[in-house]
C-alpha cells in the first residue's frame, strides 16, 4: 500500500562541500533557559509514543513541555495525545503546527522515507532536530539534509540507543584502553529471529522506498556502533543481499492476518488483537488511511532482503565483515574484534519471556596469555538501559560526553551511508566507496585504537 506523503519537499536535493561546517556532537550544549523546551513531534506511531511519548512526558516533565504533535492519520494522533496525557493540539498539516506552536525542538519518528522532508523543514522553521534512526534512506536525501543544516544553522541529533547501553558501553571502554591493541579487523552477526524479524516485512518497511531496505533501517544501529567502537569512517563498501524466506518464497499469501484464510497453516500467523497497545494505535485508526499493522510476511511487492552479507573496510585499514539474518530462530548478535595483542569476543541472545534475564558477557583474550569475562547485567528494560540514558543525555546534556555518545548528523549520515552503499553494491554488483556518495569523505580518526 502506497502512503501519500505530510507535504511537497520543498528543497532541492543539492551537493556541496560542506563538511567543515558539519555541526559535531559536542557542539550540544545544556539550555541555559529557566524555561521548559518547546518540544513538537511529527510521527505518532509506537516508536513515537512508547520511544519519545510517554518517557518524556514522565521523566522529563519539568524541562519539556510539548507543544503539538502530528501525523498523517488524525485518529492516530488523537489517540497518541490520550496516551500522552497531553492538552496540546494535534496537526495532521505539518507545517500548521509548525507555524503555530513555533518549538525548539522537533522530534522526528516518520517513516524513514519521509524523515528527510521533516526535518528539512522543520530546521527552516528554526527548531533543532531530534530524529529517530536512519538519518533518512538515500545518499541524496542525505545531502539535501546536510546542506540544510549548514544553510540554517540548526543542529541535529540523530538517536542511536544502542550506543548508552552498558554492555556495548563496555565493548567501548575496553578497545579504548588497548585491552586487544591495534584493532585490524571486526567479524560482526547479528539475528532477527522469527518473532522480530518477520515484523519488519509485515510493516511499511517491507518496501525500500520506505526504509532503504534493513540494510538501512535496521543495520544503521549495528554500522554506527562499528563507526563508533573503531572510532574511524567506513571507506568502500561491498555487499551480498537476497530475500530467501519472505516475499515471493511464501506458498500463501493475503493482504493481512486478521481475514487471512490460511491462519492454521502459516506458521507466521499474527494474531493483532492480543496486543492492546496495537490495537488502539493502528487497528482502531485503519479507516483513515489504511495502514495494515498486520500485512502478511509474504506479499508479493516486498523488495528488501531478509539476508545480507556485508565487507567494509576503513580509513584506518580496519576490515569488518557484517551480517544481517532476518529469520533466525533465536535474536542476538556475536562481535568479535582482532587486534595485536588479542582478540575481544562479545555475544547477546535476547532472553525470552520464561527466561530470567542475568547478564551479557564480554571475553578479552590476550596473545600467549590470559582470558578475562566481563558480565554486564541485562536486567534494565529499553534496549539494555540505553534508551533511558539517550534521553536523559538528549534533553539534559552536561556538556560532558566522556565516551562520545551523542551522535550529531555526521554520525547518522556515515551510518547510513554504508547500508546505502550495501544496497547499492547488491544492486550494481560493484564495490562503492563512501566519498562518492555525498560531500563527507572519510578521515582516519587518530586514537588509542
């Protein structure tokens, strides 16, 4: 199903050089106001609610105030307004809110395809910009992004939780301090398993035009985290990509689960109404524009992959190797870094709801010596703990940011420019290099790693 746009993007998707005027991270800076931020937020789905809703409105309540919200589907966004327990006025014409409640900060959870059209405007409005990941899904909605950022001076944040998380905090600490040595290459695996995994081919981001495919929507956690830990900017991309469980491979198919005739026989079957929280967001609001939370994992227009192998190498001559499998029968991923003086191996299966949740464990060990395990509780809820710490740091940032977390619209771009490399190179054949896509080109960042 075709979803129509807020609005016309109204900016040209332009290139130009522009990296030195690329606002970093560490350019955030506290409010010095007494007065609470004017927050508005444009996309009223789960993430929106749960993610940036709810939270804030409970832990942040006295320095975020906020001021609108909208969303293409007016029932939706009523409906998240109850939930959040707000007063404010609800939009579905962007640029109405944005011209009436004039907010500080605009909070960004649209789908990807349309994130670059936000926030675009919304920096022309003058606000600051808070976006869920990916940054948005092409290399040319990138740059139209990073040029309006340099042509308003407003700043971004792009909101990668899996950077505030202990464990991969941890990860960081330890190849920060020379725990392995000089790090000379990353083999990285992640799974989705049947459960989370088939979601994202339910959804709207079965469709590329959407999401960029999971190499960009999903995989820009796993790319940032690689930017991050190596603390270098990816340089040439090669990539495998195929779609081998969903789609077309299915032996039925229907538009959704609810009326589908085949619910015995699927083992993918989806039964929308034993969640709540799903049926008061999409279910109860299908009339105003469609949207089924529960299409079937095997329509025919799905086009992204559901397995993906991935070569990158950076700037500083690190080589990783990354995939992504989206059936798997368990969810979690296995990292292992190798370096000069040992290797770092970290593992996470999510635990399952029977199971009790302990710890997640990182192994250092050292060439011709000794093996050290780290255990890192996993009992915090939201992603390991980060998302409580992502929006502390968000809106009560220190000015302190000592493992350099923040990420600001240099971070989200080269994360998603390596998935849109992979797609890229999948399509082509070819290997692509990360400068030929927008103005950033890569640097070899000078570390202890």
């Amino acid at each position: 199903m075709k979803r129509r746009n807020f609005l016309h993007q109204s900016t040209a998707l332009a290139t130009g050089a522009l990296l030195a005027n690329i606002i970093p991270a560490s350019a955030f800076v506290p409010n010095s106001s007494n007065r609470k931020r004017r927050v508005a937020m444009v996309g009223t789905g789960s993430r929106g609610i749960s993610m940036w809703g709810i939270p804030v409105v409970n832990e942040l309540n006295d320095i975020v105030e906020f001021v609108g919200l909208c969303d293409i589907n007016p029932g939706r966004v009523e409906t998240a307004r109850k939930k959040l327990n707000l007063k404010c006025p609800t939009y579905t014409d962007f640029d109405k809110m944005m011209r009436e409640t004039k907010p500080d900060e605009l909070i960004v959870t649209t789908i990807d395809g349309t994130h670059h059209e936000f926030i675009i405007k919304g920096m022309e409005y003058g606000a600051d910009i808070i976006t869920e990941k990916p940054l948005t899904i092409d290399e040319h909605k990138c740059q139209a992004i990073l040029d309006a950022e340099k042509r308003t001076g407003k700043k971004i944040k792009v909101t990668f939780n899996y950077r505030f998380s202990p464990h991969r905090q941890k990860i960081y600490e330890l190849l920060h301090s020379d725990a392995i040595g000089k790090i000379t290459s990353v083999d990285f695996h992640w799974y989705l398993d049947t459960t989370h995994g088939a979601d994202y081919f339910r959804r709207w981001h079965r469709l590329r035009e959407n999401s960029g495919s999971l190499l960009v929507h999903k995989s820009t956690h796993h790319f940032d985290l690689m930017n991050w830990w190596l603390n270098s900017d990816p340089e040439e991309v090669f990539a495998y990509g195929k779609l081998d469980m969903y789609g077309k491979n299915g032996n039925f198919r229907n538009s959704n689960c609810r009326p589908c005739p085949h619910k015995a026989d699927c083992k993918f079957y989806y039964d929308i109404t034993k969640n709540k929280e799903y049926m008061d967001i999409y279910v109860a609001n299908e009339k105003y524009d469609g949207y089924l939370r529960d299409g079937c994992v095997f329509k025919d227009d799905i086009n992204i992959f559901d397995q993906m192998a991935v070569q990158i190498k950076y700037a500083n001559k690190v080589q990783a190797s990354y995939s992504l499998t989206a059936f798997s029968p368990y969810e979690g991923y296995r990292i292992a870094f190798n370096g000069t003086k040992g290797k770092l191996d970290a593992w996470i299966k999510e635990a399952q709801p029977w199971e009790e949740p302990r710890f997640d464990e990182i192994q250092v060990t050292s060439n011709f010596g000794k093996r050290e395990v780290f255990q890192i509780p996993n009992n915090e809820q939201g992603h390991g703990g980060g998302d409580a710490r992502l929006r502390k740091q968000t809106f009560t940032p220190d000015g302190k940011d000592p493992y350099n977390q923040l990420a600001g619209s240099r971070d989200g771009a080269l994360s998603i420019l390596v998935g849109i490399a992979a797609r890229n190179s999948i399509d082509s054949g070819l290997p692509v290099k990360i400068g030929d896509l927008t103005s950033i080109k890569p640097n070899i960042i000078k570390s202890g790693i």
